[in-house]
C-alpha cells in the first residue's frame, strides 16, 4: 500500500511548482489594470512572507490565516487555496489537507496537487482496524474519493495535457505521471470498495485493477481477501482467492510486497490450500501460474475435498455400472476391514449365500492363485482384486486333476470366515457353485500314441 502512495507524493512534488512561479508584482502608486491585481501592498506582502524559501509550514500557516482574514475576498483566493493545501500536506494534516483539496475541486477538477492529495490519503483518514464501522465522514470521504477517481480515470488526457506540465517536470516524467495516477485512481476504486464492506463492487474494481496493471501486488492481496470472505456464499471463488494469494507471495521485482509479508501470505497460502485441496498436491503448479500471470486463466479450478470426494462417488458409480461384481465385492471388503467389521461379518455375512444375486450379481470371479493339494484339490485360493489371494474356497469333495494359476473361475457360497490383515474371505462351496475348473482326472489326460513292440526272447 505504501509504495503507490510514496510514488504519488513524489508526483505531487511536481505539481507543486505550479505554486512556486513568479509572483505578481506590488501594486504601484497609480494602479494597473491586470487579470488579477492586490489590494494593496500590504497583501502582497503577506504573500511575499508565505512564499519565501525559508518559510516554515508553521509560519506559512500563521501568514496564510491573517491574509485569509484581512482579506476574504483577494483575487488571489485561488492560489492561496493552493498554498493551504500544500502547507497542510507539509504539517501532516491531512484532513485539512483533504477537505481544502475537496474545495478545490468544485472550481477546478482538473487540479492534480488536489486530485492526489484525496487519492493518496484517503486511506489515511479511514480507521486502522479494518472491522471497525465507518462513521458519516469516513463514508463521506470515500464518496469523495470515488468521484475523484472516476473523473481521473475519464478525464486523464485533460489533467495531464502538455500545458498542465509543471515546472521542474520532464516530458519524460509527465507522460509517466499519467498511468501511474490511472492505475493508481482505478485500485483506489478497489480499495473503496473493501472499506465500503461491498464486496461485489471490491471484487470488480480490483480485478480491473490487475487488468490494467499486472504488476500491483498490493491489489492482489488484497482481492485475495476479498475472495476468501465470500468462501462460504460463493465457495467457487475459493480457487481465485487461492490464486491471488500465490500472486501476491510470489512476485518479485520492483513492485513486489515486503518480504515480511510475503513470507506471511505464502505460509498462510499453504495452510489453506492444504485444507481446501486435502494436501500440497498441485500447490507449485498453482504457485508457477500465478507467478506468470496476475489472473488465473478461464476455467481455472483448484478442486477442493468436496470435488474430489464427489469425483470419486462418481469414478466408483461409473465403474459400479460397468463391473457391479468387483463394486459389490469391495463393499464387502470396506465394510470387513472397517472398525465394525466383526460386527458387520456376524450380522450380515456369515453363513450368507453371496453374491446371492445382489445388485444383479449371481457369482463372483477371481483368478485361480493356489491349490490344496496340488492334484484332485479340496481348497483353492483366488485373487477377485489385485494379485494377491483374497478368497479361499473350501470343496466337501475333490476337484479332478490339476489346474495351472491364473485361470478364471466363477463361484457361489456361503462365508464362513475371514482376516482383515491380509485379508481373506472363506466360502464352503460345492462343486455345483463352481464354474471354470479345467482340471483333468487324478492323473491327468490319458497319453497317445502307438504301442513300444515286446523284446524279443533270447534263443
């Protein structure tokens, strides 16, 4: 906030020479007809004091009240205006400063030692604690202040034009002088905005702001805030104010915030994002983007807890659909390997024929891992998710032959018992239930062939 500001007041410096030109000279014995003309010379030595180099702002202001009260009605009122502004600024008082910059206005909207003394302290006669409530004057001098800055923002080529240049002033300096104020006018609109309590108004002429002016750190900041309060109306702004949180802690350069600060809003960046995101996952992307652009580009989404929990309700639905076997069978795993799952397997699992057609589900299918015994087998181990055995088959009567692993097989039955870590699940199933065994006899497939002729007795 104090950099903008800083610039200005070395602007308004500028302007200042406006101020300092050549008076005119003493009324002479006989007066002359001139534009303007002193009363006597009495006046014009008040004002000869005022404006002398070495005159203090005290002083200045001591003389400044004695010509204002012997004379009410000088030619000269407007300059002593002036003077009073820039004495004013001199002690401090800003708010003498600003009411006298206010008067000015009303004759001359164009005065720049005027127009900045409201853009650039405004802020000054606001109070400290953001929380606290504007009084009548507060929210009058921001009505000021927007009005002041509306007519800059419309009317800048007429407050800057060539012949307003002050003395002093480079044409270089000049033509600078006018996107500083612009951009400086339009984050002002922003700032009323925030201390109006508008957020709506806060969140457009900021975002304008940056727009105008990428490099304004402060802006960014402050949107960030404004964003962050509206979480719980509008929690889709939650991305952008996460956004500009990173473009105000990342930015480097000239324009940058202190690094005090910086170090602040990048810790408190982290902590947010975490708790809006689940974790740090994708934060330096965020971090990256936000370093290379002032606003986050179309469509710009950090997916918060929320989304991702939706997003895999819907990831599950879809595969649920598409393979309603494997949704089934997890349920019951995440139920069993859950904190109740004694308590689930004894109510709602043991002794159950499952699948026992439940979401259309009539058997359940797992590669065949292991057999016991090798041949003629009586207990069979699959692996229904993953690589790892997860099911136990138990047969009353053995299978014929031998099967290699691998191998597809379908079944039903009823559970008897499981393990949560490593977890198994055992069925007793008849071979009835089971469907893809290929085993094939106790000994195997009979071997073909001609017979070997009988040896020859020896004589």
């Amino acid at each position: 906030m104090k950099k903008p500001i800083i610039s200005l007041v070395a602007i308004a410096a500028l302007a200042a020479g406006l101020h300092a030109q050549t008076p005119a000279a003493a009324p002479a014995t006989a007066p002359q007809k001139s534009a303007k003309n002193w009363k006597d010379t009495a006046e014009y030595d008040l004002y000869s004091a005022i404006i002398k180099p070495d005159a203090t702002p005290a002083s200045r202001l001591q003389n400044l009240d004695k010509w204002k009260a012997g004379y009410p009605q000088s030619e000269y009122a407007d300059t002593r205006q002036q003077i009073y502004l820039i004495t004013y600024a001199a002690m401090n008082n800003h708010r003498a400063a600003f009411d006298t910059a206010a008067e000015i206005l009303k004759t001359d909207p164009s005065n720049l030692a005027a127009i900045q003394e409201i853009l650039g302290y405004v802020r000054a006669l606001e109070p400290a604690d953001a929380k606290a409530a504007l009084s009548p004057q507060n929210k009058a001098d921001l009505e000021t202040a927007e009005k002041v800055a509306r007519y800059l923002i419309a009317n800048a080529d007429t407050v800057f034009a060539a012949d307003k240049m002050p003395q002093g002033a480079t044409p270089a300096q000049w033509a600078q002088a006018k996107p500083t104020m612009v951009n400086f006018a339009q984050f002002t609109l922003g700032y009323i905005g925030v201390e109006g309590k508008d957020s709506a108004k806060a969140q457009a002429e900021l975002t304008k702001t940056l727009e105008m002016d990428p490099t304004n750190a402060p802006a960014s900041s402050m949107l960030a805030g404004v964003l962050l309060a509206q979480q719980k109306e509008h929690p889709e702004l939650m991305s952008e104010a996460l956004f500009e949180y990173a473009r105000a802690a990342g930015l480097t350069g000239p324009t940058a915030l202190p690094a005090p600060q910086q170090k602040s809003l990048g810790e408190f960046l982290t902590k947010a994002y975490t708790l809006y995101h689940g974790s740090a996952e994708g934060l330096d992307q965020v971090k990256a983007l936000a370093k290379a652009s002032a606003l986050p580009p179309a469509g710009f989404k950090i997916k918060s807890t929320v989304d991702l929990d939706a997003d895999k309700a819907a990831a599950a639905a879809a595969e649920a659909a598409a393979n309603p076997m494997l949704a089934l069978w997890r349920t019951i795993k995440t139920e069993l390997t859950g904190d109740n799952g004694p308590a689930y397997f004894e109510s709602s699992v043991k002794d159950a024929g499952l699948p026992g057609g439940a979401n259309g589900v009539t058997k359940f299918k797992g590669k065949l891992v292991s057999t016991t015994p090798a041949v003629r087998p009586k207990e069979l181990t699959l692996a229904i998710e993953g690589a790892a055995a997860d099911v136990t088959l138990k047969l009353e009567e053995p299978l014929p032959g031998m099967m290699e692993a691998g191998g597809e097989i379908s079944f039903s039955g009823a559970a008897k018992a499981y393990t949560k870590d490593p977890y198994m699940l055992t069925f007793d199933v008849t071979k009835d239930d089971l469907e893809g065994w290929t085993g094939k006899g106790p000994a195997g497939p009979p071997r073909t062939g001609a017979k070997k002729a009988p040896a020859k007795k020896k004589e």
